[in-house]
C-alpha cells in the first residue's frame, strides 16, 4: 500500500509544479511580450549604411490573396533588396502574377528561377537553392508566399541584426480577416503559439517556424554556425499571415501537421505537450490540488479556466496591439473551440505519422528523418 500511495503523491506533486510553471510562462509571455512587440521602429539617417537583402520567395500554386501579399514586398521602405522568386514548375501559374508585379514595379530588383534542385528531402529548400546560391548580399530573407509585410517590417528585422545575431525570426500571427475560421487563426497564434513562442524567446531558446526569417549567409555556409555562438533575435512586429484558403479544416490540417512534425523530432513531445493544454493541465491540477491540500476539484479548475482564459485575453490584445476584428463573444466561442479541440488534433498527430503537404506525402521517423512516400504508377 506505502508504494502506491508514494506513486499517488509523486504524480499529483508532478501535475502541480508543471501547472504551476505553466502560469510562469504565461506571466513571461505577458511581460515579455508588452517589452518586445511593436517597438518603434528606427528610421534610416540619409548617410546611414544600409545592408543589402536578399529575400527568397518560394511559391507554388495562386490563391486569391498571392498577388496583394507578394505586392507588399515591391513596396516596403528599405534603400536595398533583391526579391528572387523561386519556382518549381514553369507552367505554375503563379509565375504569371510574379511577371505583372515585376512589370508594375520595374525600379524593384528582381528575378525569376524556374525548376528546382535537389539537396535534401525538403521541397521547399529544393525550390529555393537555385535562388540562395545567386543571392547578391549576405543577408538572407526566407519568406513564404502567405505572408504580407508592412513598409517598415524589412527595416525592423535588420535594426534587429546585431553583429552577434545569426537570425532574426517574426513570430507568426495573421492578418485581419472575417470568419470563424479566420477568429481560430487570430486566437491561436495569438494565445497558444505566442505564449510559447515569446517564452521561448525570453530564456534564449531558438524556436522561429521558417515563414519569415532573416539570416547571414555566412552563418549558413558555416558548419554549425547556429551552434558556435550566434544568437536568434525575435522581430517587434509579428508576421502577418494571410493565405488565401482560410477555413477551419485548413487550419486544423495545419495544426495536425506541424504537432506531427514536433513528435518526430522531440519524442518527448508526447508526453509534455498534451500538458500545456489549458483543459487537459486544469483536470490533472485540480485532480493535484485535491489530494494534497483537499481542495474542491470542480471549483479549482472552473478558477484555472477562467483565468487561462482571462490571460490569453490580455496576450492575444498584446501581440495585435490593436483593435481586434471580432468581439468578446465571439472570442469566447473561438477559445473554447481552439481549447477543446486541441488535445485531440493532438492524438490524431500521434496515431499518424504521415504528413501531406501540397501535392506530396511524407512518412516521418525518429529523429525528424522524413520520407517522401511516392504514388505508385497504375499500368
């Protein structure tokens, strides 16, 4: 009997400090958050060098908001930069917008590079090498199709380049939009992925996603560059994402892959993931709190939801630094739908390792190892 009952303490102490420490990190991400995001950024002196950048736009396919996100880059206020499009199939239509918007904007440099090469399993790398090995300056802006930039993002990404910094990385968020689906986005990145995100940032760990990253060349030609003493830096202005499908089955497809993504290469995800979920760390808590003080379980976690719920509130008007595009109850009805669904998309992620991207499908192994899984030929 002694043993179980040790067992029953040692997991209702583990329950209790990891919850606690999930309330730290809200309180970091709050801080942090409200220090970091949306600072002023720095004008440029008229005898102030400015370093060149390349930016790299991989695309694939035309949605109906590619021709306004990729205009915004033709018009940012930054004195140097090349766009390089990077292409993999010259009948994509998306090469034909790339050409009005180059005509449009003729003073913008630009170029064009059809037909991928193959370096590694990742057909987004594959697609941009061409692009990455004629890049003329030594900073280099990976940026996805999806995402819109303001006049001053390109300006505030580089102020954050200091001489000891490697890359700097937006934090994602999305652009206004209407819908229900387009409220899940915002609530999201807004709450969940930014809470972990700026906490990451906070103690130093290197968490940027891709979608919108500024990096030295020579750090990346540098065999483990990232790992000899370079640092990450996070934007002040969060990477405004607005792709043209915005529906909730999208979204969750996108939420399943990339918790796919993190199994595979942090296993130990399985395990600690699930727990940082607002309803599944509320049960196991006030289960905790019940056994070591004799709390009331119901009231203790209908209190933790409420004020999970409270914070996410103050985080997600922190990171839009704005007024957000939908009320308080359509928040409450978003919140609670991205909360309950959560830690099942999860355990769909966990039964299946197979991820589909565009129009190709990988099986993922330990280790993040991918394998693209090719169609068998009907005779």
């Amino acid at each position: 009997m002694a043993p179980m009952i040790y067992t029953l303490y040692g997991f209702a102490i583990f329950f209790f400090v990891f919850w606690c420490g999930m309330w730290i990190l809200h309180c970091i991400a709050i801080f942090y958050g409200k220090y970091r995001l949306h600072k002023k950024v720095k004008p440029l002196l008229p005898d102030e060098p400015c370093p060149g950048v390349t930016i790299l736009k991989p695309l694939m396919g035309v949605d109906p908001h590619l021709v306004s996100n990729l205009e915004t880059f033709f018009t940012m206020n930054y004195p140097m930069y090349e766009i390089l499009f990077c292409i993999e199939d010259e009948n994509d239509p998306a090469l034909d917008v790339v050409k009005t918007l180059v005509e449009r904007y003729p003073k913008v440099s630009t170029d064009v590079f059809v037909g991928g090469s193959t370096v590694g399993v990742n057909p987004k790398i594959n697609n941009m090498n061409k692009a990455y090995e004629s890049a003329s300056y030594d900073l280099i802006l990976i940026s996805d199709s999806g995402i819109r930039m303001k006049e001053d993002t390109l300006l505030d990404m580089v102020n954050h380049m200091s001489d000891r910094t490697g890359l700097v990385h937006q934090m994602p968020f999305t652009c206004d939009r209407n819908g229900f689906a387009a409220t899940l986005e915002k609530i999201y990145f807004g709450t969940a992925q930014s809470r972990i995100y700026l906490a990451a940032d906070f103690v130093g760990v290197n968490c940027h996603t891709g979608m919108s990253a500024l990096m030295r060349r020579p750090v990346l030609e540098e065999q483990g560059g990232l790992k000899t003493g370079w640092k990450t830096a996070i934007s002040s202005q969060p990477a405004l994402q607005n792709s043209g499908v915005c529906d909730v089955s999208s979204f969750q497809a996108r939420l399943n892959r990339w918790a796919k993504l993190r199994i595979a290469m942090l296993p130990l995800v399985i395990v600690f993931e699930p727990l940082t979920e607002c309803m599944v760390i509320g049960a196991a808590a006030a289960w905790a709190s019940s056994i070591l003080f004799l709390w009331e379980p119901v009231a203790f976690y209908l209190i933790h939801i409420l004020v999970w719920f409270l914070c996410d509130w103050i985080l997600l008007s922190i990171v839009q630094n704005g007024t957000l595009p939908f009320n308080k109850f359509d928040f409450i009805v978003g919140w609670l739908f991205r909360e309950c669904t959560g830690p099942y998309l999860f355990l769909l992620a966990v039964l299946s390792p197979t991820i589909k991207w565009r129009n190709r499908v990988y099986r993922l192994a330990w280790g993040g190892r991918a394998q693209e899984i090719k169609p068998r030929i009907k005779c």
